[in-house]
C-alpha cells in the first residue's frame, strides 16, 4: 500500500508539471498567434512632411506583416510636447501590449514612460529618445553620424573665413542637439565660423522667415545649414526667393519632392537623408519579436546617405528619395520590393 501511495504522488506530481509546461507553451502559442495591440506617437502626422509619412507607412506596413493593430495619434505641431504626453497618458490607460515614440522633448516625458514601464508596458524609441534609459528598444539614425556628414560635405564647400548660420528644428530635442554637435564636428576648424544658431519650431513659414532674417542680418553670409525637413526646406525657399543660391550654400536633413526640386535648381548642394521608412518598419518589427519572446537589439541605427546633385539619380539613391508616391495607402508589392536592399535591410 505504501509503495502503491509513493507511485500515485509522484505520478500526481508529474501530471502537475507536465499540465504547468503545456500551460505555459499554450500560453505562449496563444500569444504568438493573437494580434498585438500597439500604439505609436510621433511627434506629428503631417502630410506636407515626407519623413513623418514615410515614416509612419514603415509602422503600418510592418503592423500588417506581423499581425499586428497599431493606432498612430500626435500632435499637430512638432513642438507641442504638452499635447504629446495628453496622448501618451491616454495611451499608458489604455495598457497596449506597447508603446512606441519619438519624443519631442529630451526630459519632458520622462516620468510618463516610467510610468508606463512600471506598469508593464514595453517601450520603443523610434527617431528620438529621453535623457533616461528606460526603453526596451532604440531604432533611430545616428544623429551625431548624420551631422558630421553633413558638416564634412560642408566644408569642402567652404573657404578659410566664409560665414554660417544653422537654422536648428526644435530647440533642446535629442535630434536637433546631436545634428549640430555633429555638423560642429564634421566642419572641423571651421565650426569657429558660425555667426548664429535659430530655430524654427519645425515650421516650414518660421524657418523661411528666419533664413530671411539671417541674410539681412550677415550680408557676407556665405551657407545656411537646416537640420530637419522644415528648416532646410524652409530656409532654401528663402534663397531661392532672394536669387541668392549662387552665394549662400545651402545644406540641410532630410528630402522630400520638394527638397529634390530645390535641389535640381541649384539651391540644395547637399542633404543628408534618413532611411525613414526603414526607421518605421524596424521599430514596429523588433517591438513585436521582443514581444513575442525573441532576442532583440536595444540599439539600431537605421542609417542615413549624403546625396548631392552628383549622385540623385543613382539607382540606390533614387530608391531613397522616391520609395513610393505619396499616400495615404501603403505602397505596392512592386515597390516593396525595392525596401530589403536599400531601407528594410540591416546593411
């Protein structure tokens, strides 16, 4: 009777782990399987800015691709950083399997992402981040990297004694601090020659105005460099409208089809464009492997490429500049196909 006791309780005790670990893996299953619930604030949506469309097409394309649902709510304005944490309040309610989110400010949402962390709920950087280190993943450019190019390029268009002026997006953000130590860094002993530092908010009308106001201000101003979409857009409309690109240089962050126009009429002499749709597709994508129990990077640089009148309309760069019209649906099959080489892939 003893033995017959013995052999049922370790009979019992097999039967509970073996219905612990089938629990579990059904658990597991039951979660790979199922639709994640994300939600992703940018710091806009704005149709008139290539990058933020790219961009968020990246998330949605990877949403679909991976089973996911993703809500994209933000600001209307870049700089509305008190209307940015409104949404990421509503958003930590609504208790997502995650969030992700550039930030338009480098400390203001800080506490609001603790908050969310401490109640469970992963966190992805994409395009920017905080001054704490409290996300479980960063996709963005090297923003350092994308000013030093810049500046480089800069500088063999420079001589010893010419005079530049930056027109920065939003001041004491991660992005536009980085760019301007970067560029600083890439124009080498030249960096001593910049007159002055604006910022336009991320606007396209402010940075215009701006660049307008710098001309008057240093007549022998010999380069504006714009360090997002809005300010270097801006800022060449400016020249543009004086008939001044023959003397003032301009440089600047990011394309769009109006950047390529100003470009091929001699105003742009160089951008520096991010992999903005790659940005996208790889913040929701890895978000939803570390989601699903998969080894993940907490780092990725999505990269960025110097284009310059000379290179356009190489076939790599084109496929940066024009990855597909723009829209509010997501590009077709035959346009995604263009992505793995240049904008999906981790090269």
């Amino acid at each position: 009777m003893k033995h017959y006791k013995k052999w049922m309780t370790i009979c019992a005790v097999f039967a509970l782990i073996a219905m612990i670990i089938l629990g579990g893996y059904t658990w597991q299953q039951n979660r790979l399987n199922r639709g994640l619930s994300l939600i992703y604030i940018p710091k806009t949506v704005d149709g008139t800015n290539d990058f933020w469309t790219s961009l968020i097409s990246g998330t949605r394309m990877a949403a679909k691709e991976y089973n996911a649902e993703i809500e994209v709510i933000a600001p209307d304005r870049e700089q509305d950083v008190e209307r940015q944490n409104e949404l990421l309040e509503q958003a930590i309610r609504k208790a997502p399997d995650a969030i992700l989110i550039s930030p338009s400010s480098f400390t203001a949402s800080t506490a609001l992402l603790e908050e969310a962390k401490a109640k469970g709920i992963p966190v992805t950087f994409i395009d920017s981040y905080t001054d704490e280190d409290i996300q479980d993943i960063t996709v963005a450019t090297d923003n350092l990297e994308v000013g030093r190019k810049l500046g480089k390029f800069a500088q063999e268009l420079l001589d010893e004694g010419s005079k530049i002026a930056i027109v920065g997006h939003v001041k004491g953000v991660s992005t536009a601090i980085e760019r301007e130590k970067g560029f600083r860094e890439g124009l080498g002993a030249l960096s001593e020659n910049i007159v002055d530092v604006v910022f336009c908010d991320s606007l396209f009308d402010k940075a215009y105005q701006l660049a307008e106001e710098l001309m008057d201000k240093y007549p022998d101003l010999e380069m504006i460099a714009g360090l997002n979409e809005y300010s270097s857009v801006g800022a060449a409309r400016a020249v543009r409208d004086r008939g001044a690109q023959e003397r003032i240089k301009v440089v600047g962050v990011d394309s769009s089809q109006e950047a390529v126009q100003l470009m091929e009429q001699g105003v742009f002499r160089g951008l520096v464009v991010q992999k903005a749709f790659k940005m996208g597709y790889i913040g929701v994508r890895e978000t939803i492997c570390m989601l699903r129990g998969e080894d993940v990077e907490k780092n990725i640089d999505s990269g960025c490429e110097l284009v310059t009148p000379e290179n356009m309309y190489t076939s790599e760069i084109e496929k940066l500049l024009f990855p597909f019209s723009k829209s509010e649906e997501l590009p077709d099959a035959s346009v995604v196909g263009s992505y793995p080489e240049n904008m999906i892939s981790e090269n």
